[in-house]
C-alpha cells in the first residue's frame, strides 16, 4: 500500500503497471484504511513454493485409470489418456 501511495497513481493504473487485480487491491486497501469488514487480526504474508508431483514421474506414468462398471466389466486407461478424450468416452458410455 505504502509503494502505491507514493507513487501518486491512480490504483487502476498502478494495478495496471504491476500486473495487479484492481479488484482485489481495492478490498487490500480498504483492509488497510481499517474497514470494518476486513478482519485486521488476520496478517498476510507472501510465500514461495515449489510445487511437485506428490507420485515420482516415472511411477505416475506407469499407473492408470481403472473404470469398474456395475455388470464386473473393467476398462484400463493410460494416465497419458487427454481428459477430454476420457470426458467424451464417459459420456459415450452413459
């Protein structure tokens, strides 16, 4: 908020410049005037993550999509199958 007020823009355009929702700095600047609305026990803080397969690749390509149908029929699919190949061959077999 601080960068923001000294820089004598508007918040559009500072958003605009900082690859920001206007939106969503809108309400952070409300929070930060003291509405009521916002809950001020509550500090925000940015953190960095990593985000990684919870299954090593090489297993995950090896596992697949088993559909169990309720006559005992079972179709086995590659996790390598697209999802909207799967979605239409769900709604194909409905």
């Amino acid at each position: 908020m601080e960068a923001w007020r000294e820089s004598g823009l508007s918040q559009a355009d500072y958003c605009h410049q900082h690859g920001l929702n206007r939106k969503t700095f809108s309400l952070w600047t409300r929070g930060d005037q003291g509405d009521p609305s916002m809950d001020r026990d509550t500090s925000l803080e940015l953190i960095s993550v990593q985000v990684t397969p919870s299954v090593p690749v090489a297993t995950a390509e090896a596992s697949a999509i088993l559909l169990r149908f309720p006559h005992g029929a079972q179709l086995e699919l590659s996790t390598a199958v697209p999802p909207r190949w799967l979605a239409e061959l769900l709604r194909c077999l409905v």
